[in-house]
C-alpha cells in the first residue's frame, strides 16, 4: 500500500509538471522570449523525469508482488503459464486492476491542479525569465531565489488563480484553433497515461513472457509519440509563434492553452476506459513474439 501511494504521488507529480508546459508558452509570448521560456522549463521538467524513472521500477514491483502473492497463495510451484486458470490468482489480478486504475486518477488529479495553477506558474516563469537575464545562468539564477528571501518574493508576490469572469470570456469566444489538434491531444494524453501501465498489466496478464509485454509500452508510447511530433506539437507551435510574431493576440494561445488543458484531463479518462483493452492488446502480442 505504500508503495501504492509513492506511486500515485510520483503520477501526480508528472502529469501535473507535464501539464505546466501549458504556462510556458503563455509567458513565453508574453516575454517575446519564447526559447529562453523552454530552456527554463526543462530545469522543472527534469523533475518530472526524476519522477518517472522512480515510478517506473516501483509499478513493476507492484506487479512482481502481486504474481508472487498470486502463485503462493494459488498453492506455492505453479508453472506461470497456469496461473490465470486459479482463483486466488484471478483476485490478485482484480486488486492490481483496482490500484493502477488508482495511478491513473492520481493523474487526473495532477492534471486538474496542473491547469488550475496555470495563471499562477504564467507568472513564476515570466519572473524567472527576467531573472535568469539578469543573471545569465540557471545555477546562479537557483542560487539567487534559494538564499535570497527577496527574490523569492519577487518571483513569487502577486500570484493569483484563474478568475471566474476570464475563464468564461475565455470559453465564450469563439475557438480559434483546430478541434482535429484538440481531438489528437486528448488520444495521445490517453495513450502516454496508460502506455507503461497496460504493458505492465499484460504482463501479470501472461505472467511467462511478462518482460517482453512490459516492453512492448516502448511501441505503445511510440505511437503516441508520432501523433505528438507530427500533429499535436507542431500545431502547438504554430500558433504560439503566431502570437510572439503579433499574427495572433495572446488570448489565442490562452484559449489554447485551457482547451489542452481540458482535453489532456479528457486524456486520462480516456485511459480509464482503454486500459483493459489495450492491456489485452499488449498481451496478445507479446504472444506473438513469444
């Protein structure tokens, strides 16, 4: 259970990080320095990887435990081959069932504060661009807001959350961007949240081969990956350059930014509902290299 929650935490974390990228292209545009914007955000994102690679060893310990706990309680030297034909075996699945779709709430969670703080973080790195200006150097810059309660003040004073009556302006105006994009962000957000935990489940599912399902997240994530890079981000892109160039008003890349928001949350509903399916998926073609 507690390893559980580690795990949680950990996909709260990442998606709520993965979600502030949102709010970097905002100030992004708002600075004119929409590079600089990124390069900074990568300092926050190696968190999110940090994160990732710590979650991932602990879910497919989750995994391992409940194949053990499966096999001695199905009575002790099963072949894992028969595993899925006992009882017991069958209530490990369930209970691994119930907890990864736990994990993946967690990252609805993450999702939700994300986008809430957008407004706030907008500001944080509008802040922390000016700053790191002035200082030329991230080190220097992490030093300065680190020991120094002034900084601290002023990259953080005047922070506020989203404000009802710009939230409905924001929703009232007319969108202003491709829906096929916004369609795309919510299935590669779906596959990207239950790409490792499907083939994670594949392989409690067909317990012989469960390295090669594990791997095969590796071509599930991939796909996802080829929708992000020759759809989702270059669109993303375009009208966040649109906007520094004076081609759009910052309200586009707002509007963007909410509607990404949405769909990504949409996004991990979406993973609640193919989970399953795609952990039999998975299976069946792990069977096939097998």
């Amino acid at each position: 259970m507690e390893r559980l929650l580690i795990v949680a935490v950990l996909t709260a974390v990442i998606h709520f990080i993965n979600t502030l990228i949102y709010a970097v292209r905002i100030s992004g545009v708002r600075t004119g320095r929409l590079a600089t914007a990124f390069s900074l955000f990568n300092v926050v994102f190696l968190l999110a990887s940090t994160a990732n690679s710590i979650q991932g060893f602990l879910l497919a310990s989750i995994v391992e435990q409940a194949i053990k706990t499966g096999q001695e309680l199905s009575g002790g030297m099963i072949p894992p081959g028969q595993l899925l034909h006992y009882p017991a075996y069958q209530v490990q699945l369930g209970l691994l069932d119930h907890n990864i779709r736990l994990v993946i709430l967690a990252a609805s969670l993450g999702t939700v504060v994300g986008a809430f703080l957008i407004p706030a973080f907008v500001n944080i790195f509008v802040r922390a661009i000016f700053l790191f200006e002035e200082t030329g150097s991230v080190p220097r810059m992490v030093g300065m807001v680190l020991f120094s309660p002034r900084r601290v003040f002023k990259l953080t004073g005047r922070l506020y959350l989203p404000r009802k009556k710009t939230f409905n302006l924001t929703v009232a105006k007319k969108i202003s961007i491709p829906k096929t994009f916004l369609f795309l962000n919510l299935i590669v957000s779906g596959i990207y949240t239950t790409g490792v935990l499907s083939a994670l489940y594949a392989g409690a599912l067909y317990p012989d081969f469960r390295t090669t399902a594990a791997s095969l997240s590796a071509v599930v994530n991939g796909v996802a990956t080829i929708l992000a890079a020759t759809v989702v981000e270059p669109t993303a892109a375009s009208i966040t350059d649109q906007a520094v160039r004076g081609d759009r008003s910052e309200n586009d890349v707002k509007q963007m930014a909410l509607y990404l928001a949405v769909t990504r949350l949409l996004g991990t509903f979406f993973a609640q509902l193919i989970f399953l399916p795609a952990a039999y998926l998975i299976k069946f073609a792990a069977s096939m290299f097998a």
